[in-house]
C-alpha cells in the first residue's frame, strides 16, 4: 500500500500540492478504492492505462489530467468516482466536512456561483452526513439550473436536502423570484 505519506512524496516529485484537483483525477485513473491510498494494483494498473512507465512520463501526462477536467462528461465521472473514494470505509454516507471540502474542490473547477452559499447552508441547517443521491443531484442542479433558479421545480424529483436549500436561498434573498441578487452575480 502506498499511504498519505507516499502520496505526498509522489506529490513531491510530481511537483504537484497534494491537495490539488489533479491528483484526484490520478485517483480516479487509478480506480483508488480511498483518498490518501493506493494499493500496489491500483498504482501499477493506474499507471499502465495511462501510459506511465517513469517520473517524466507521469509529469507529462499531469496537464493531460488536468485538462480532463474541461470533459463534462469526464467531469461528471469523476465527480461521481469523488463521493465513494472520499468517504469513510464501512460508510454509506460522505461526511459533511469531507463533501464540504470536495464540494469547494470540485465546484472551483466547474466555477458553480453558489457552491459557497451551499456550504453556508449546510453548516447552519444540515450538519449532517451527505447521502450519494444528494451528492449526484447536486450536480444535476449545478449543470441544468441557471444562477437565479427560476427553472428550478420545486415538484420535481430533487432530495429533500435540495428544495431545503432553494428555500434558504429565497428566505435569505440570494435569489427572488427567480432572479439572483447582485452579490451572487458578482461570484
């Protein structure tokens, strides 16, 4: 097994900060069954579907990984991969601190306006472990909602954690009426 140790000394030689988005798509390359580890197959299996057979190699394809994140549907996949490699073992559902953290992670990549207010709503009204249908439904409302949510259907089949958080955003005044305030333009 390679550890969050060894992570960080390949980090290291990548030259990558161990908290950059790049390495979650390396996990992802890798099938890692957990964030900070990699076991010997996932390393060496991951390695080969990519191509990498030495350090040059590996640092030449990080662009390459990092572009994939342009990919919506790659963008998607790993998003998805995200919830499952970033929870706990034996746990069905994501910490709220860990989906916070991926949520920023992710969301900074996609450029999502409201990812911040998502995260404020959470701590204030949830705090409470994300289960994987809110963390994909998420996305959904990310990619097909516009700023203001005026397409948003409160009948529609969203988690409850979802219509929640459309409710905090009126009550709050961040949208009105389907329009966004000034300030969540600006984001």
């Amino acid at each position: 097994m390679i550890l969050a140790d060894g992570i960080t000394l390949l980090c290291n030689d990548l030259q990558v900060d161990p908290q950059d988005i790049v390495m979650l798509v390396v996990s992802w390359h890798m099938k890692a069954s957990t964030m900070c580890e990699y076991s010997k197959e996932e390393f060496f299996t991951g390695l080969q579907a990519l191509g990498i057979d030495s350090l040059e190699k590996f640092i030449q394809r990080i662009s390459f990984m990092r572009s994939e994140l342009k990919d919506e549907q790659k963008f998607r996949e790993i998003y998805n991969f995200a919830f499952g490699w970033a929870k706990e073992k034996g746990q069905k559902s994501l910490a709220l601190d860990t989906a916070i953290g991926m949520w920023q992670l992710l969301f900074a990549e996609m450029q999502w306006p409201l990812v911040d207010h998502w995260c404020q709503f959470l701590q204030a009204r949830h705090n409470k472990a994300i289960s994987q249908d809110t963390w994909s439904q998420l996305l959904v409302l990310a990619r097909t909602m516009d700023l203001a949510l005026s397409n948003y259907d409160a009948e529609g089949a969203w988690p409850c954690l979802i219509d929640e958080f459309v409710e905090y955003l009126n009550e709050n005044g961040i949208i009105q009426n389907g329009e966004s305030s000034d300030s969540t333009q600006k984001r």
